[in-house]
C-alpha cells in the first residue's frame, strides 16, 4: 500500500480512536451515574491525543481535526489540495466512532456530543478562544504539516487535558468540527453545532495567524 494511502487510512483511525475514547468517556459518565467523572473526561481526551500523536505523527501529521487541517494549509505547511480529502476521512473516523458509541450505549442521549450551558455568543467566543490556544501550541512545536520532536504530543495533549478541564462544564471543549458534527449526526441532537464548526475553524486560523507575531517573519511560509 502506498504512502499516499496510508496518510488518509493513519487520519481515519486515529480520529476514530480519539472521537471514541473521549466521547465513549462522557457517554460512560452519562450512562452510569458520573462513573468516569469530570477531571476522568478531560484526561482521556488528553491522553488519547499524546497517544494518537505518537502512533501516527509521522504518517499523516496527526491532524485529526479539519480546524488544523485548514489552519495548516492557510499556513502554508499543508497543500490546499489535500485539505478535502483528509476533511472527509477524518469525517468518516469520527462517524464510525459514534455509530460504535451508540451501539454501545444506546441510552446516552447526545453520544457524548457537545452542548453548551452559555448564551450562544458566549460559547461561540470560549469555543474560539479554546482552539486558538491550541493551535497556539501546535503551530509552534510543527514542522511541515507533521507534529515533532519528543515533548511536542505532551505539549499538544496537555493543552486539550486542560482545556477539556476547565471548559467542558460549559461547552465540553469540543475544539474540533468533527468530534461535534459525528455525534450530533448519529444522536440527532443538533443544537448549536453550526458554533462548534465555525468557531473552531476561525479560531485555529488566528493561532497561525499569532505566530508571526511571536516568530520570524517567514515562520509560516514553510512546506
């Protein structure tokens, strides 16, 4: 199998393992009776990033999310050209994750999808200002469109570790389109998903955007 096949094969199942594990967290806590707990979901949504980071880093870059897929390819560390397709197997690894989540536990009612206690507009801005944060981190540890060097997936990882904690009470700290769309499709329950697709997105741009307010002028001028 060619290399050109594996990246979108390594973005498929790594963002079917992370969507798993972390919503499978929060339906598990749902189901029975705050189980895995508050501080359990943040760390296995951290946790399962350093381990998919690991695993498939240098297959496909780890992306796992179209919000730094696009905000790559705007900083020019990634082809425009690829940006689709690794939208749509991502889209297909996030799909499968939740259909498995409602299989295994059909009494969750959002499958571990995103919803917010806040004013639209106060979700949309956190939502923004989560994954600003993170493309932050992971625009200033990348090479290419590929995560690197032996702290990079603690960095990255421990930025949704801490986000996940402080946020989720309030819009579960989704930071990516397609761990809130592949629930919503599957639960039905669509509130509010417009914000966690479009905030996500606006927000990993302005984190690319900063690092050339923090780096040389040509720090994202790079392939």
């Amino acid at each position: 199998m060619s290399s050109f096949n594996k990246k979108y094969i390594a973005e498929t199942l790594g963002t079917f393992i992370l969507v798993f594990c972390g919503t499978a967290a929060m339906a598990v806590n749902e189901v029975y009776n705050g189980s895995v707990t508050h501080v359990g979901i943040g760390i296995t949504w951290g946790f399962i990033v350093i381990a998919m980071i690991y695993a498939f880093g240098d297959i496909s870059g780890a992306h796992f999310n179209p919000a730094v897929t696009i905000a790559f390819a705007y900083a020019k560390k990634f082809s425009w050209k690829e940006v689709p397709k690794y939208v749509v197997f991502q889209l297909i690894g996030a799909v499968m994750a939740s259909i498995m989540v409602r299989y295994l536990f059909p009494d969750s009612e959002t499958l571990g999808g995103t919803r917010t206690v806040l004013i639209w507009h106060k979700a949309f801005v956190m939502e923004f200002l989560l994954t600003f944060f993170l493309m932050v981190v992971i625009i200033n540890v990348s090479t290419g469109s590929k995560e690197t060097g032996i702290l990079a997936g603690i960095a990255i990882g421990g930025v949704v570790m801490l986000e996940a904690l402080f946020a989720g009470p309030v819009t579960n700290a989704s930071m990516n389109p397609v761990r809130s769309f592949a629930p919503a499709l599957i639960s039905g329950y669509w509130k509010d998903l417009w914000l966690y697709i479009l905030a996500p997105i606006l927000g990993a741009l302005a984190g690319v955007i900063s690092c050339k307010w923090v780096k040389n002028k040509n720090c994202c001028d790079e392939c």
